[in-house]
C-alpha cells in the first residue's frame, strides 16, 4: 500500500506550558515508523529524531532518474545494434565478439550523453 505522503510526530498532549511528550512517529495508516530516522544525543544534552532532509532525498531521486533515463538510452541502442547484428548475420546469427563489441560500443556511446 502507498503511504499518504505524510508522517505524523504523535505526542501525548499539546502544545503549551506544560507541553506533550513524545510518543510515536507513525505513517498515514498509524503504523510506527522505526526507519525514519535516528534518535541522537547531542553535545548540548538534548535527544533528537535526526530525519533525512527531504531536499537531499530529492537531489538523490533526480539523480537517480538521471542514470535510468542513462541506462534506457543504453538498453534501447543496445537492442536496435543487436537487431542489426542479427539482420546482418542472418544466417547464423552474430557471434559472441560481435555481441560484446555492440555492448561496449553501447555504453561507451552513452557516456557521452
């Protein structure tokens, strides 16, 4: 099941002079999420929930996309090299030397990209 999108921080209270203590942080369906951080002691004695920023999870995700659209492009010259090995051999079919040069030539191409 997709998650909501959010996280809820639960105290047992609200907010004010006498504040809520913490109790639980929880996905959108209420389920304890154990992964989404880490409790720290710091120097200055306080304990924190130290939480990944989100805006360097999304310079990593478009970071990621970066190298999928790569590898797309790679798989896709990938096929349309070994569709002409295969046009070209017709008859027995490209070897193995062929095979593995239309891959290097494949990757070493879409280094350039």
């Amino acid at each position: 099941m997709k998650s909501a999108g959010f996280v809820d921080v639960v105290f047992d209270g609200p907010p004010g002079h006498v504040a809520g203590r913490f109790a639980e942080v929880e996905d959108a369906r209420g389920f304890g999420v154990g992964d989404l951080g880490e409790w720290v002691e710091r120097p200055d004695g306080y304990c924190v929930l130290r939480i990944p920023d989100p805006r360097e999870l999304a310079r990593e995700c478009a970071a990621l996309r970066l190298v999928v659209g790569n590898l797309r492009s790679v798989g896709s010259e990938l096929a349309t090299r070994m569709e002409r090995l295969h046009e070209r051999d017709a008859d027995t079919g490209p070897n193995d030397l062929a095979c593995a040069y239309a891959m290097q030539k494949a990757v070493e191409d879409s280094a350039d990209v």
